[in-house]
C-alpha cells in the first residue's frame, strides 16, 4: 500500500495486489496513509506454495481488476 499510495501521489496509475489474508491489513495501512481511494486487487491466498500454473491462474483473474481498477470501474470486496 506505501508503494502504491508514492505512485498515485506522483500521479502514476496504480494497482495494489494483496491476497485474501493480507486485506484487511490493506484497508488499515490505506486509511492510514488517508486514501481512501485506493482499492486494493484481491488474490486468494497463499502464492508462496502453489504451483506455477495456479500463480499463473490467479494473476490471469487479477488482470481484469488491474484493467478495472485504472479505468476507474472497480468495486472492491467487502
């Protein structure tokens, strides 16, 4: 999210991409960084112990909340 919060404050388009576990931990550090604006990508987790297929799989799903998220037509999950 710091990452992404740099980007976006210099105006760099950004997609922020957390798995499942790490969302709400997201939504704090975004809060607390003060933009609300930025909907993090959400992968199902884990990604440290799947085969490369599968990483292959889920990056493939989050491509369109990446397109989503730049074309500004991205509804986060709850």
């Amino acid at each position: 999210m710091h990452d992404g919060f740099s980007l976006e404050t210099l105006g760099v388009p950004t997609a922020v991409i957390v798995t499942t576990a790490f969302l709400h931990e997201a939504k704090v550090q975004r809060a607390a960084l003060g933009m609300a604006g930025l909907a993090p990508v959400v992968v199902e987790h884990p990604l440290s112990s799947i085969s490369e297929e599968e990483i292959r799989s889920r990056a493939a799903d989050a491509l369109g909340q990446v397109v989503r998220v730049w074309q500004g037509s991205y509804t986060e999950p709850a």
